[in-house]
C-alpha cells in the first residue's frame, strides 16, 4: 500500500522518479486504474526540488487536453512526495520503437507523422494555456522523448510528464544522472543554457520524429558530453546516414525542424503539424487512431500477455540509454505498409495531390458510374433507409458504389472499407466549386477563373485553386471532407426513391482517402433529420414495445453523440409501448431528442420495436 493507493506493479525507474501502475479502491466496489510516479528518496530530501516539484503539479493539473496525460493527485505519504496520473493502457513510443527494431521492421512513415502530429496537438494546447485567471502559463515541456509518449491499444496518442520536465529544468542543484539519456532529446539552446521557449520543444519532436523514421537514436555517442556536442551542433550524420529513403518532402520539414536557431523552425507547434498535415495531403496519405492500432497489434500480436512480456522485454536495460543498443531495421521497401490507406497522385513533379471532386461534376452533366450489370443487392428507401443501409455497409467494411435515385434527384457514393470516400450528384448546387463560393470562401470570379484552368490541371479543381494561390492544399483537403460529409448526411433524410449497391466497383476518378467515419456522420445526419420525418417514421408502430437488441453490433458511443444513446438503450426495456415513451416527456426538446436517437439506435439495429 501506498496511502490510499495500492500499488500493484513497477513500470519503470528513472533518475528521477520510479513509476507504478497502481489502482485506488473505494465502496461498493469502485476500483480505477491509474499510474502513481514517485520521486526517488535522494530527490525528496532536497526541500528546493520538492517546492518545484509542488509548483509544477499545480500548474499542470490546469492542463485538460484528450492528447495530454492528466494529473488526478498529488500528495505526500511517509513525506515521499508523489503524482497520480492516468493510466494509459498501451505502451509508448519507445518501447514501439525496440519492439520493431528487435522484429527488424520500421514504422510506417506515415504512422511515425501521425504520432508526431497528435503530440504538436498536445503542445499547441499547452504553449497557448491560461491559467483559472486567464494568464498565460508560458509552459515549455523541455521532456519530450519517445518514453514519454503514450500510445494506447486503441491507437490513441497522449504527452506526459510536463510536471517533472519543469521541475527538472528549473532545479538549480541538478544531480549527476538525473538528467541521464535526455541529453538527445534537448535543444541547442537548453544544451547552452540559453533561454528557451515553445521552439524548444519543436525541436525535441523533430529528433522523436527522426528516430520514429529511421529507426535510430538520432544524438547517439559513448558518453554524454559527446550527445551534448552534438546536439549543440546539431550534427545531423545519422539522419543522412539512416534516413536516406526518407521521403525528400518528408525530410526537408524534419531538417526544418531541426535546425540550430530557434528562428529558423517553424514559429508554433500549430504551424509544424500543418506542414505534416500538408505532406500528408500532397502524399495522398491518411492515417489515424485505426492505423497505427492495426500496426500495434500485429507487431505486438493479439495476445495481451504475450505483448505485455514483449514491451517488458525490451525495458531490462535503462530506458533512456544513450548508446546504439537496437538491431539494424529492414529497409523501408520490406516493410509491410498494409495498415496505411494509400493514394498514390499521378501528377508531375511539384503539382498538388489530386483529390478534387471528378471533372464530369465540376463540367457537363452528371453521368453515373454504375455498370452495366445487376447490382448486387437494391430496395426502396421507404423500407431500407439510407442510415440502415449506410451502417451495414460500414459494419461489412464494403467497397463499391452506392446509388440513390428519386424523383427529382440522383446521388452515387463511393464506399471504401465501408467509409464514404467521394460524392457524385446530379445537383449542381452540389458541386465543389459552388460549394465553396456559397461559403464565401471563393468569389464567383475567383470559382470563374479557376474552371477556366481546369484543362491544365487534367481537370481536377483542387490542384488549380492551389496553383492559382486561392487555397492551400490542407483547406483543400479540409473543405473536401467537410463537403463530402455533408453530402452524404443530406441522403439521410430521403424517405422515397430506391438505392443500388454495385460490390466491389471502384472510382476511376483519382480521390483522396479521406478518413471520414460512418458512425460519426450518422450520428451528426440524425440530428438535422425534420421532426415530420420522425413522426411519420413512428405513427404506425406507436403501439409496439422498443428494446434493447440481444446483441450490440457495435458501441453506441460511435456515433459520438456523447453519453446519450447509450443512455436510450439502457432505458429501452420492451415494457412500454412508444406511445407511453412519448407522452412520458414533458419538455418538447426531450421528446424530440428521444425519438431522433430512438431511429437512430432502430436503424442501425441497436435497437428494435416489437
């Protein structure tokens, strides 16, 4: 026991404090996970570090950010001061690291940008922070290493240890060792003890990000003075050396990155994580949570243990070693790449990434991409509705084209692994360039001069507004997935006409993965859906009983609604009918909010009236 804390396992040891996975246990049951981080005896003597120490934790506890590992205690037992935490189940970035370099792969380039982007999140938070009186807290991490990033097994990334990075960075009596292994990780101008701001920092994730590309400790020497030359010079020899088939793009924000006067990196972190995001665009690469779970799982395996005891494995020696102790890594070409989505642009050298909408929608009339085949499965909307339909195909990870006909209107999605990738109407108010100027975000004339220069850009719109200067490839990139997006969610509120489903067809038109999720759009579709939808949708079942379906296909926190439809179902017992569920509301909008998350829950068979 420590206090109320039991501790149940050492994580790790440092110089400066030893980690617990620990849990707090209260009535009727109530347990939690966390992490307690306890500073080492010889640090918790000295009253100087424990008066920072205190500091930092108050200060740092104001920091709430999804990507930043949050403070939930502080204290003293036995006069050993400590900081509960929470607790991330997964790993971090280091031992990721050692476990690929010990199966001789490397990480994914993309997956390594992904990580680092998730961290500049964390830290345009943090550089930007006000404390409770709106001051600005002027926090500088000063620790970021590839051991204090978390990595869950649900592919989520989180920042840690800000509080001890500053009460290190601010002792004034540093012991020998307890900076051991950090050196790399530090900026020319920490090593030379001049002032430091938030470019520090931006340094820090390019040295993470270099060794997350190659592989390699990027400041690596025998002995410590030897790191701290180097990383005052920034002798960059094993990134030229390990990093040759880093992609040139890729590499030259690295370097940027890196570079020796704070004034020549990019200005915010803010601004680093759009060059990532560009690279990315201009790539035709997307990554999130979902890739870099994949890529965990199948480095580490599927059993929990057996990926426990690997990660402990590659822990027995320090944890921040300076010296190059991991095998050499396969070369990129034999990694296996199939946990990226890909799309590879087919354009000339320094031509922006194709990812507009298809030429025959910006020109001429809309012409469908069904074939001419039977399609393989087809009904009529007012039976099988666009949401049910829609979330079927997302649960079958289906890839093929999707047509929806009325009267008056005809729409064709492209569904790839069950996620709308491109919208094709017959509308031409639809289209991206009236999309854009009804956004105000084009004039007319800016919309008239760049379809005038469709023919040189083989048609695609997104590369000539970012020829002609108007947009820039990330607001492309943005505003396409917000179109899309809102294309698709308008198809949920048709209640007449019929849809086709054409298996396995694939847009010939060149699209960008865009990473947009099915469940999250259904969420967001059903609360635009008109209150007479509802009510026409219920009037003739008002009688039947809903209930919770025996099995869930899926978590209803998917549609990220918030606690609200898990809410509904656990209500939704089979004993009352509708009828009595409607009248039991008093305030319109709870009623309202009731029977737009009961379709929701029927129409994805979450739920079901009998």
């Amino acid at each position: 026991m420590f206090g109320r804390y039991t501790l149940l396992e050492r994580l790790a040891m440092g110089g400066m404090a030893e980690v617990f996975r620990a849990k707090i246990t209260s009535s009727h049951g109530f347990e939690k996970v966390l992490v307690i981080k306890r500073i080492l005896p010889h640090l918790a003597a000295d009253p100087s570090f424990v008066a920072m120490f205190i500091d930092e934790a108050k200060l740092t506890a104001q920091l709430t950010h999804p990507k930043i590992v949050q403070i939930l205690d502080f204290g003293a037992v036995s006069e050993q001061y400590f900081i509960a935490l929470e607790f991330v189940d997964g790993f971090d970035a280091l031992g990721l690291l050692r476990t690929a370099a010990q199966k001789r792969v490397r990480l994914p380039p993309p997956l390594a940008v992904f990580i680092a982007q998730e961290i500049l999140e964390a830290l345009d938070y943090a550089h930007n922070a006000r404390d409770m009186e709106g001051k600005p807290m002027q926090i500088v991490h000063r620790d970021i290493s590839p051991s204090n990033i978390f990595i869950s097994k649900r592919g989520d990334v989180k920042l840690g240890d800000f509080g001890i990075a500053h009460a290190v960075r601010r002792d004034s009596k540093t012991q020998s060792g307890t900076l051991k292994g950090k050196y790399g990780y530090m900026s020319p101008e920490q090593v030379v003890g001049r002032p430091i701001d938030a470019r520090s920092d931006l340094f820090a994730v390019g040295v993470v990000l270099a060794e997350l590309l190659t592989g390699r400790r990027l400041f690596s020497a025998p002995a410590d003075l030897d790191v701290l030359l180097k990383v005052r010079d920034v002798r960059l020899d094993r990134l030229d050396r390990y990093g040759a088939d880093i992609p040139p793009a890729l590499d030259k924000i690295v370097r940027g990155a890196l570079k020796k006067d704070p004034g020549e990196r990019p200005p915010t972190a803010l601004a680093l994580r759009d060059q990532l995001s560009d690279y990315l665009f201009a790539a035709g690469q997307r990554v999130g949570p979902a890739e870099l779970r994949a890529f965990a799982a199948k480095l580490l395996g599927a059993d929990p243990e057996t990926a426990a005891q690997m990660l402990r494995s590659t822990r027995q020696a320090d944890k921040h070693a300076e010296g190059e102790r991991a095998p050499a890594l396969a070369p990129a070409d034999e990694v296996d790449r199939s946990s990226v989505r890909r799309f590879t642009p087919v354009s000339r050298p320094g031509e922006a990434a194709r990812l507009a909408p298809r030429s025959r929608g910006e020109l001429g009339r809309f012409v469908s991409a069904a074939p001419a085949r039977p399609p393989d499965s087809a009904g009529a909307l007012s039976i099988i509705t666009p949401m049910r339909l829609l979330a079927d195909l997302a649960l079958a990870s289906e890839t093929g084209l999707v047509r929806f006909e009325r009267a008056d209107a005809e729409k064709e999605i492209f569904v790839v692994a069950g996620a709308p990738e491109s919208v094709s109407s017959a509308d031409a108010s639809e289209r991206f360039g009236e999309y854009l100027v009804g956004r105000d975000i084009l004039t007319p004339d800016d919309l008239e001069l760049a379809l005038g220069m469709l023919p040189q850009y083989n048609g695609k719109l997104g590369d000539t507004l970012v020829a002609l200067g108007l947009l820039r490839p990330l607001d492309v990139f943005r505003l396409l997935s917000e179109q899309v997006r809102d294309r698709v969610i308008d198809v949920f509120a048709w209640t007449e006409g019929s849809f086709s489903f054409y298996r396995g067809v694939e847009n010939r038109q060149e699209s960008f993965p865009l990473g947009l999720d099915t469940f999250e759009m259904l969420g967001a579709g059903v609360v635009n859906l008109p209150v007479g939808l509802l009510e026409a949708r219920f009037a003739s079942v008002a009688d039947l009983r809903p209930a919770a379906a025996p099995r869930r296909r899926f978590d209803p926190d998917a549609f990220k609604l918030g606690p609200t439809p898990g809410a509904v179902l656990e209500m939704l017992d089979g004993q009352r009918t509708l009828r009595r569920w409607s009248s039991s509301f008093t305030e319109p909008d709870e009623r309202l909010t009731f029977l737009r998350t009961l379709y929701l829950l029927v129409e994805t068979d979450l739920a079901q009236l009998d």
